[in-house]
C-alpha cells in the first residue's frame, strides 16, 4: 500500500469532516473518485495476506463509507423490455452498478445478478443467476459465484474458489478495523452455508452444505482433538484442507437431557484427500 499512502492521508482526513463540509470541500469527490478506481481494479483491499496472516487496511473501509456520505439518492433504470417497461433503482450516486465488458473477461449469466461498484472480480470469474457481490468484495481468479449466493461487502474470496447455490458470505464495515470474511484459494463451500463475523477458511478447505461459520460457535476438530473459536484475539479460523460438516452436541442439564435437547456444532471429520478432490472437482465444462 506505500504507493498510495497519499491518497490513504487524503481518504482519512476527509473521513474526519462533518457531513455540511465534506459535500462542500471541492477535492474530497476527485480523491474518492481516485479510490475507487483503485477498488475496481482490485489495487487496493480491505484486507490483504501478509505471510501467514490477514491483515485489515482500515483506511479502505473508511473510503468506502467515506463514498456513502458523499452520495446522494439517484435513481437508476434497467433497459426497456420487450412491453416498453424500465425497472427504477434507488441507491447513492457513488455507489451505482459496476460495468463489465468483454476485456474483464468475467462470466455473469444473464438472469437478475449484479455486482456493486467498487468491488472487484478477477477475469475467468464465473457468476451464475442470481447473484449478488457487494461494494468492497474482491473475488480472484477463477471463482465460481453459484445461484442465490452473496459475497457482502469487503470479503475476500481467493483462486478457484467454488460459492455453491444460496451461500451467504458475510459483509463486515464496520467497525472498520474489523476482519472481513477471508475465503482463501481452492476452497468449495456447499449450498446453503453461511460464513460470518470475519471468519477465515484457509485454503483448500471444504465446508459441507448447510454449515455456518460464526463468532459464537465452536467447531470441534475430530481428527485433531482440537476446538476452534473466535476470541478477543483473533477470528475463528478453519484449518487449510479440513472438512467441515453440520453436526450437534448435547446440552447440559437435567431439562436439556429430560427432552434430548442438543445444539447444532460444526465439526472436522477429515482433512482433504485425492477422494474428497475428486467429490469436490469443479466441471471445467461449466467454465
């Protein structure tokens, strides 16, 4: 980021006026402007990988948020259909929809998705209807966006990644120092999982269908007799190359065991292998 630290200074003063004199300072839509570019280009993150770990870039949040007191309600149209008909939108000017053409070299199926500016998805990026990515998102290379998900604002979603139908990955902006939701390369999540609260996937991680991922529940790792949480010093972080599956655990006490009551747990079952590979290879034909 030392590149940009000028265009960082700017960013967090202007994050420092009041709404009256932001609107009025003559510079301060020249440097968002320039930010967001930067954004769309995927050159700057809201979180990037520094060895081993993740790291929040603070100051990109508070652009982002910096454009949502800087915009003003304008409405947007879809084009005419074939009975003449326009659908309105209402959203910050800053903020509109982001255009692609054929030179990104990005998939988006034809059926009610769309990306938000600001965000960035990387070429040979496949997304299928419907399907949302907020401001803020980065999606790399080769990452396949499934039916009915959503990647919320600033996650971080590495290579080769496979987003089945109806995942739901979390957006985190504020508090701005907080971790977004980090997916990294080669991971495959399965329908209907949620991914919460700044969690971290490392890479080749497979989570089964209906697991969520958050700050308040456990995963029990079965293989290596461990337990993984969120805590005040860190996310909850799922191991590279561990399979994840929905699971329950019993609850204490005289009432709970009376009706065989038990809370829903994620658990570790296995760790990645040439069988789980070839259940959870991607069909190159689909790309």
């Amino acid at each position: 980021m030392g590149q940009y630290d000028a265009l960082k200074e700017s960013i967090l003063a202007l994050s420092l006026l009041g709404a009256a004199e932001l609107r009025e300072n003559p510079e301060a839509r020249v440097h968002f402007d320039q930010f967001k570019q930067l954004l769309n280009e995927g050159r700057v993150r809201a979180a990037e990988k520094s060895g081993d770990d993740w790291v929040v870039n603070s100051w990109v949040k508070q652009g982002i948020l910096l454009g949502m007191r800087l915009g003003r309600l304008q409405e947007s149209f879809l084009p005419l259909d074939e009975q003449g008909n326009r659908f309105a939108f209402i959203d910050k000017d800053t903020w509109p929809l982001k255009r692609f053409s054929l030179a990104d070299n990005v998939r988006i199926v034809p059926g009610g998705s769309s990306v938000r500016d600001g965000s960035y998805l990387a070429p040979t990026v496949v997304m299928m209807p419907p399907a949302y990515v907020n401001v803020g998102a980065y999606v790399d290379e080769g990452t396949m966006i499934d039916s009915h998900a959503l990647v919320g604002s600033c996650a971080q979603v590495g290579k080769k990644v496979h987003l089945s139908a109806a995942v739901q990955v979390g957006g985190v902006l504020e508090p701005v120092g907080a971790m977004p939701v980090i997916i990294e390369d080669e991971v495959m999540v399965g329908g209907n999982c949620g991914i919460y609260e700044g969690t971290i996937v490392r890479e080749r991680a497979v989570i089964g269908t209906g697991v969520i991922l958050n700050g308040s529940t456990p995963v029990y790792d079965l293989v290596r007799n461990a337990i993984y949480r969120k805590s005040a010093g860190g996310p909850l972080v799922i191991p590279a190359g561990a399979v994840v599956v929905a699971g329950s655990r019993r609850v204490k006490g005289d009432f709970a065991a009376e009706h065989g009551l038990s809370l829903y747990t994620p658990m570790i079952i296995k760790y990645r292998d040439e069988r789980t590979d070839s259940a959870t290879a991607l069909e190159e034909a689909l790309r």
